[in-house]
C-alpha cells in the first residue's frame, strides 16, 4: 500500500501513541478548534461534528496530505461529559461516574482534500465503574491530574482498577478506536 503523507491533527499524547503502536508515520499537527458545549446535537453527532471541524482546519493548511481528526466524549444519563475545567469539576465527574455505567463515543474525521476524501464515523463503547470513594477520586485526581481527558480519567493509568467491566472497543476508551480507524485508513490508501 502506497504511503499518503499522514497529519494527526491532535495534541493528544494517548492519539499519538496509538498511531505509533501500528506502526504509521505521520505529523502530529494539532487543529485550533475546542468543543462548544452550547451546540445542541445528539452525542455521536456531536463527537462527529468536531471531528470534522478539527480535520477541516488543517486539510485547509495541508490539501495534498491526509488528515485525522478525532473527538472523544463521556456520556452519562444523555449528557456529555467533556474535559474537566478544574480539579474541582473532575471530583464532580468522577463522582458522577461512580458506580455507574457510561458510554464513550470517539468521532473521528479522514479528510484528504484535494481527493475530496471525507470519511466521518464514530465508535461507542460501554464503560462501567467500580464504586469509588472520595478518597480514592481525590488521590487520583492529584496524583493523575486527569484534567486534559473526557470524563476525568485515563483508562490506560492507575484507573484501570477502577473499571469493572469494558463493552467495545478498549482503545476507543483511551481516546482512539484503532481498529475501526485502520478498516477506514486501508480502503482509503488502497485507492493511492
């Protein structure tokens, strides 16, 4: 398979790491668009729509190379959760989360702009917490310091033993579902 020039278009360190662990060179070159709560849409609408709009801003900067973008949300009861603002915002989630079943939606975004390529699907998996004590929340919170991650907590750190049990996709939970991200990638390079 031909090699099309690869732009991650993320910050996140989990992504990047991800990417690498099957093996794929590309450019980590992260987009400048931040979710906005305020935008009413249903929860997998919502992670796809920011995944698109954070492809977007850098396939306009990079036409000729494709683009990944990717947005990961906690859902709890209907209501996304999105990253903490504070430490005090995360005890709130992870609260919230305790004993609890959740769900993950990553959306994410293949843009190859001058093929006018645009491949935009989500993956959800079913998270369900272990009951947490507020100890336990207050020294994960200060000793993780989980405020870069939806939902307040990284599945792939000391949170692990907190998860009782994963429905879906495991990487999707760390912030990017690989396997169905490479079907996507294969079809796209196939035709390059």
């Amino acid at each position: 398979m031909n090699q099309v020039p690869l732009i991650l278009a993320s910050g996140s360190p989990r992504r990047k790491f991800l990417l690498e662990q099957i093996g794929l060179e590309f450019q980590v070159i992260p987009s400048d668009i931040h979710e906005d709560f305020s935008i009413s849409l249903p929860p997998r609408d919502f992670a796809e729509h920011f995944a698109k709009l954070k492809a977007d801003y850098v396939a306009n900067q990079f036409p000729d190379q494709l683009v990944i973008g990717a947005d990961t949300i906690v859902i709890l009861k209907n209501k996304i959760l999105g990253k903490p603002a504070n430490k005090g915002e995360a005890v709130k989630m992870l609260s919230l989360l305790s004993g609890q079943t959740h769900t993950v939606i990553t959306g994410v975004c293949l843009e190859l702009k001058n093929q006018k390529i645009c491949k935009i699907f989500s993956e959800e998996t079913r998270v369900t917490f272990q009951h947490l004590s507020k100890n336990e929340i207050k020294n994960y919170i200060e000793t993780y310091d989980p405020l870069d991650k939806a939902g307040s907590y990284g599945i792939q750190d000391w949170f692990s033993v907190c998860v009782k049990k994963v429905n879906g996709c495991f990487y999707n939970v760390v912030g990017f579902p690989l396997s169905a991200f490479y079907q996507r990638y294969k079809t796209i390079i196939s035709t390059n």
